[in-house]
C-alpha cells in the first residue's frame, strides 16, 4: 500500500490575507526569484516553508540595512 504526500499550498489569496505582503510585492518576489512557487496548471501556489524563508530573509536584509544611532 502506498502513502499519498499531502502538503499544504496556499493561494496568492490566501498569501495576501494571511501574511505582511502585497499583490504586487508578491508579484515581484516571485519575478526577481527571491520567492519560491510552483505551478499547478495555470494557478500558482505557495508552499508555507518558502513564504517562511522568503520574510526570514527579508527580515535580515533589514537588520543589516538598518542605520545605526549616532552616538552622543
């Protein structure tokens, strides 16, 4: 007997409701490569870890990127 792998997928939809995130930043995530997706015909969809490292590392850009305070 063989086991069926079942993942959890999330729409754009559900992306945009659920998480910090914009259609159109979404958009050009996924455009400029920095956001995985797969493709299930024409809809595409979004896999929970991939969103996950998308904003980790989106989190770290900004902490390096973040000016520091001048000192008094």
């Amino acid at each position: 007997m063989s086991e069926t792998a079942h993942f959890k997928v999330l729409t754009e939809l559900d992306v945009i409701t659920q998480y910090p995130i914009s259609r159109t930043t979404l958009w050009k995530a996924r455009e400029e490569g920095r956001l995985s997706y797969c493709r299930v015909g024409r809809k595409i969809v979004y896999l929970p870890e991939h969103l996950e490292a998308f904003f980790k590392a989106c989190e770290l850009i900004a902490k390096r990127n973040k000016p520091k305070r001048p000192k008094f």
